[in-house]
C-alpha cells in the first residue's frame, strides 16, 4: 500500500461558544476562541489517500487532480468564510477543528470513492501546535 499526501492551505473565522453556557465558562473552556467577536486560523490540510502503484502512471492517484477535488468540494467553500456562519457542513456544529476535519472528509470522500481511490486520513492543523487526523 502507497500513501499519497496533498497539502493544502485556507483561512477561516470562527467562535467556540456553548449556548447553555454562560461567558465566563466559555471562556474558560475554548479560551481564545470563545471571543465573542470572532477570530481567525491559518488553517493547514494534509488530505492523505492510499492505493497501489498504477500500472499505465506510476501514481497512486494524480496529485493535481486531487488538489482540484480538494479545493473545489472543500477548500473553496471554508476559505476566507466564517465557519459558523457561511459553510454549510458545518451549520449546527461546534467549528472545532475536530469537527471542520470530519466535515472535509464528508465532502471528499464520496468524490475520491468515485473516481477509484481510498481516502486514507485527513489531518488538519489549526495552528502549527495543534492538529487533529480523521481516518473515518
Ligand atoms: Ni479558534
């Protein structure tokens, strides 16, 4: 098995906030990201895929293709918008970066599945110090 990772980069705004939950308790528990006013993260999305070697390519799947993918089922729809307010797949949902890399995976995979490949993990950096990694 061969794992083929593309790197990818948006911006996006957002807030932590638990309704039930006064400002101070927000606070204490989402910290900088409970700003009532909003905030940004330079996001970094590593979208890893797995297959074998192809026969007529060498590839296990074009990596400008899956940028292509990536960009128009994910990236364009996240970049520079306000999580909680502008993206569809995230309506209703806490914008953690445990639920932003779940949704991405969501738009992704059906259109990777189709055109023959695995998605194999999808990582997400919301800072250089925090990530998470979703296999599905
Ligand atoms: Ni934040």
């Amino acid at each position: 098995m061969v794992y083929l990772t593309r790197v990818e980069h948006f911006n996006a705004a957002h807030k932590l906030e638990n309704t039930n939950w006064s400002a101070e308790k927000n606070k204490e528990v989402f910290g900088k990201c409970a700003n009532a006013n909003w905030h940004g993260h330079n996001y970094e999305l590593h979208v890893t895929v797995k297959g074998t070697s192809q026969a007529d390519t060498g590839f296990v799947f074009n990596a400008k293709r899956l940028s292509v993918i990536i960009n128009e089922y994910a990236c364009d729809k996240i970049d520079h918008k306000n999580l909680n307010l502008d993206v569809d797949f995230m309506k209703d949902k806490f914008t953690t970066c445990e639920n932003l890399a779940i949704g991405i995976w969501e738009q992704i995979q059906p259109v990777l599945k189709a055109e023959g490949v695995d998605l194999h993990c999808v990582k997400l950096y919301e800072t250089e110090r925090i990530y998470v990694e979703y296999f599905g």
